[in-house]
C-alpha cells in the first residue's frame, strides 16, 4: 500500500499511466483535487447519517454465507497484511508467532455506561461465536473468500451501552516492540487504529472475529480478536484489538491519516472510484487452488456484494466523495 510496494503489483493490474495522467489533469481542470481532500477525507465531519428502507430479513440472511469457492487455508493464513510484522505478504506468517495472545485484555472507554478494563472472555462471555462466509476485497486489488467464527460486534458493544452521545466507535491494535519488530520502523503512525460510525458497527454483519475454518485465529490474521466488515476495503479489519473506543466525533483512522487522498475513512468497496495510482474496478480472486499472483480477476462489485443489506445506511451520502 505504499510507495514502494508499486512494483509488487502485477503490471497488467496497474491503470494505465496514460488512463492515470489523464484523470490527474481532469481532476486538476475541474479543480476538484482539491475538495476530495477537504471533504472527503481528512477534514471536517460527513453529513449525519440518513437511513434509507432497512434490509429484509430474508437478504440479511442471504448475506451471512457466500457459496462461492472458499479460499485455500494455507493462502488464507501465508499472504497476509499486518504490517506490524512487515509489509510483505508472506512476512506475518513467519514473524507473528511471537505474539502471546493469552492473556489478552481490551480498554474500552469512551461514551458507553461500562467503560474499564476487560478481559477477552468477559467481552464475549455467553456469546456463541458462529460462522459466516465473507468475501474480503482488500484495497490493492485482491480478494478471498474466507469461513470467519465470530460474534456480532453489534451484540458486544450494546453490552458495554453506549451512551446517546456516541457516534463512532474507535479500535486500537497493540503496539508492543518487543513483540511486533514492525512497530520499530515508522511505516505507519502506530498503534494501528480503525473506527467505524455507530450504525455501521451495529449492523449485523459486522463481525468481531475469533477464529477461521472452524479453528483458532492465527496470530497472522490478527489473533485473539478482530474485526471483519465484509463492504469495505480489508485495510478496516483491524487486527489484534487491544482499545474500544465510544466518540462523538469521527475518530482518526491509520491509512487514512497517512494518505487521506488514497484511503478514505468510510472505505466501503466502490469500483467507480479508481484509488489514485490504480483501478478498482477489478479484483483478482484468491481463491481453490488459484494462483496468488495470477488468479483469475472478475468484477469488483459496489459494498463487495453486499450492497442490498448495507447501502441503505449511506443513502444520501455523495460516495463518490465521501469515500
Ligand atoms: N490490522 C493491523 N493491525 N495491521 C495491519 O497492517 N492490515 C489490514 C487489515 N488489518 C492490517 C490490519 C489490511 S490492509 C488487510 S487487507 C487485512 O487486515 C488483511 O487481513 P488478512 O491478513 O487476515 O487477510
């Protein structure tokens, strides 16, 4: 996701540099370079939410487990971003086994009646996690298909009763040197943080994940607890979450605050809206035995697919600007 990981990516995957040069000079004609990122990112607050017709009942099921191919668990858990252990895909899985993930214990704070420390199996005490089938798109252009076990976030946070005041909610990732040798270089402002709007983190597939393919997380993909918000882009999947934070006004984000142009803070997965130095209009599927590098690219779809139970929490918001 950073500069020098452009060449990472697949020549034939990058925009062309004309088609890129081109939507620069007409971004600059119409001057609009510069209102992207007053409004839509870094600066000022987006408009409250306005919510369109709820979701049936019938399409929230439909989106609770994809049939289609589910992705190898050995690709699942070797091609990783989690940076706090590197910044290559396969670094994670060498270098994450030295994160002691028991006993583990969340802050949570903010605007709820329950703030305090909590250990994880007081957070989720009597909640059964379950399994849901969720494709990931990540913002560079590739995508899974993965089995999580998890529990809503929805059901954790009203425990925690978040008062009328609380807006947002804040997630951080631990930041501990001595066990995530990542930390030690300033590739992002650390700790890791992510954050969601209230109704987004409430709606019901939003999931505080626990395991994957029935067993454990594994320390790569962000154990003992993560999130998975299966519209937007993988980069809010926060990993290995040390803070809850309730706040009443939008919280700052890690690949937002260091590239507000490239990563916006809503992030849901949006084809008509190109990242600067690529396009979103595809992805490439990793999934049965594809190969990573060249599986097979299909059509990147609005909210990742999952456009008919959640686009009703964005009507009125301009996504092409509130990105
Ligand atoms: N969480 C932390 N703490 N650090 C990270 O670098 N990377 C994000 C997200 N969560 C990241 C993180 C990105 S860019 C993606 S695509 C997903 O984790 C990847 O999750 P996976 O490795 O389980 O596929």
């Amino acid at each position: 996701m950073r500069q020098r990981d452009i060449p990472r990516i697949p020549s034939g995957e990058i925009t062309d540099e004309a088609v890129y040069r081109d939507r620069r000079r007409l971004l600059k004609t119409l001057a609009l370079a510069p209102a992207l990122v007053a409004a839509g990112c870094r600066g000022g607050e987006p408009p409250a939410p306005v919510a369109g017709p709820a979701p049936s009942a019938a399409s929230l099921a439909a989106g609770l487990r994809t049939a289609e191919e589910q992705t190898r668990y050995e690709d699942a858990t070797s091609y990783n971003n989690f940076y706090e252990y590197g910044s290559g895909k396969a670094d994670p899985s060498r270098a994450a086994k030295t994160l002691v993930t028991s006993p583990w214990n969340i802050a949570v704070s903010g605007e709820c009646a329950k703030p305090g420390m909590r250990a994880i199996e007081d957070l989720l005490a009597g909640l059964v996690p379950e399994e849901r089938v969720y494709r990931m798109r990540c913002v560079e252009g590739w995508s899974m298909v993965i089995p999580w076990l998890g529990v809503s976030l929805g059901a954790v946070l009203k425990r925690l009763q978040p008062t009328a005041a609380a807006k947002y909610v804040a997630f951080t990732t631990l930041a501990d040197p001595r066990q995530m040798p990542g930390v030690r270089s300033p590739i992002i402002d650390w700790p890791y943080r992510e954050g969601l709007r209230l109704d987004e983190a409430m709606h019901p597939l939003t999931l505080l994940v626990t395991g994957m393919y029935g067993k454990p997380l594994p320390q790569q993909n962000g154990a003992p607890l993560r999130l998975v918000v299966p519209w937007k882009y993988g980069f809010k999947g926060i990993k290995s979450i040390v803070a809850i934070e309730f706040t009443r006004t939008r919280p700052r984000t890690a690949w937002n605050d260091m590239q507000p142009r490239e990563y916006g803070f809503f992030a849901n997965v949006n084809p008509a809206v190109d990242h600067p130095r690529w396009s979103q209009k595809t992805e490439r599927r990793i999934a049965g035995s594809g190969n990573r590098l060249f599986a097979e690219r299909i059509a990147t779809r609005p909210f990742n697919g999952y456009g008919e139970q959640v686009a009703s929490m964005y009507a009125g918001l301009d996504l092409e600007r509130w990105y």
